[in-house]
C-alpha cells in the first residue's frame, strides 16, 4: 500500500505541485458528479472577495484538486481567474490551470524576472473556511492574460502549519489518494518543458505531450485500489 503521510514528504523542495482547477457551474452538484465518477469527496472551500468564485476543496495530502465556479459573473468578468473559469465552462474543458507552491515567491518572480520573463504583478489573495478561519495566500501568474495555458502560476500560501488545504480531513471511496502527475497539452511542448524546468525543475509530477491546445488535459492520481485518471 502506497505511503500518503505527511510524515512521509520530509524536507518540502522549494517548489511543488500544489493543485488542480477543475471548473464546475455548480460547487454541489459538481461534487457529487466528482465523487459518483471517481470516489473523491469534496468539502465546501469558501468563497473569494473582489474575484467572483467559490470553490469546494479535494483534500489529496500534499495537494489537492479545486472545484471553482462562478458566483458573482460581474465581478468575475474583472478578474483574470474568473475570466478563464467562464472561458472553460463556455468551451466545455475539464481542467483550469494548476498551481505550484513555494516558500518564497519573491525569488521565483525574481528568477522568472532574471530570466527574462516579463510576468505580472503579485496578487494577494484569501477566502474564509465555513468555519470561519481565513486562508490567506500571494499568487504570481506567469501570463498576463486569459488564455488558457499549459503553465501553471505559482501561489504561496500564508498560514500556519496544518491548514494547507490539502491537508483537510477527507473519506475518499478508494482510500487515502494522492497527485502522482499532471499532464498538459501544448502547442509547443519543447519550449513549455524548458519553462516547467525553470519553474519546477525536473519531476515525475508533470509531463507535457503535443496537442492543438495548451492547458491541463489530464490527472494521474493513485489511491489504495491503484492507478485513477481524470481525464
């Protein structure tokens, strides 16, 4: 059986995989599909000020997948994060964008920066748990627009120990589950494995296959019965 405790991860590298945005019409309903399809049980997330989204949360230990959808389009409309929900939900897509975490987000945009990356300015973000405690975060995109894309932006998160999202307690039919890779599509997969490589280094959590469109198109997951892909 395959080791998904926290005690197992050691020392965290400086950047990881953090999450997956899955883009749902409706938070309920689109867990319940979640969980019919896979067995992933999603729990109510909270909603975020001044971007127009709620999510629910997939608890996965070390990440997580995040059901996002749209509660206020108005104000969706304003932010580059609702924009590209509403654009996947209008073109059908499975699958946002996916996060990378770090410790220290100033030196990545300072790399990306030194590397010639022209990436736009650092935002802060938070939302409230349903039982009241406040997650708060800063995210740093690696494009400034919203096109869907097969890089991920990073987020480091600002809380204290044990409330990272993916850490959430949570009852998934097939046991304790966990990300073992994300794979994107790209138009151009030799030039987005050299960024990857830039932002994540080399690791056996991504992969990047040719395809007629850049995003995230599918999850290999593992859970206690084995091998289960979201594609």
């Amino acid at each position: 059986m395959p080791d998904f405790s926290q005690s197992a991860r050691g020392v965290e590298p400086a950047t990881v995989v953090d999450h997956v945005l899955l883009p749902v019409a409706d938070l309920e309903e689109g867990a319940r599909r979640l969980y019919a399809r896979f067995g992933l049980n999603g729990t109510p997330g909270g909603r975020h000020p001044n971007v127009g989204t709620a999510n629910f949360i997939v608890p996965l230990g070390l990440q997580y997948l995040e059901l996002i959808a749209i509660v206020d389009p108005q104000e969706a409309a304003r932010s580059r994060l609702g924009r590209r929900v509403a654009r996947a939900l209008k073109e059908g897509r499975i699958f946002v964008g996916w996060a990378l975490r770090t410790q220290d987000l100033d030196a990545v945009r300072a790399k990306l920066q030194g590397a010639g990356w022209d990436v736009p300015a650092l935002v802060d973000g938070s939302r409230k748990r349903p039982d009241g405690q406040v997650l708060r975060w800063r995210t740093q995109d690696v494009e400034g627009d919203s096109d869907p894309t097969a890089l991920p932006f990073v987020i480091e998160w600002l809380i204290p120990d044990g409330l990272h999202p993916g850490e959430a307690a949570a009852v998934h039919r097939g046991g304790a589950t966990a990300l073992r890779r994300v794979v994107v599509g790209a138009r151009q997969p030799g030039l987005v494995r050299d960024q990857l490589e830039l932002l994540l280094g080399q690791s056996r959590l991504y992969d990047v296959r040719q395809s007629d469109a850049d995003g995230v198109e599918e999850l290999a997951l593992e859970n206690e019965d084995g091998a289960l892909v979201i594609t």
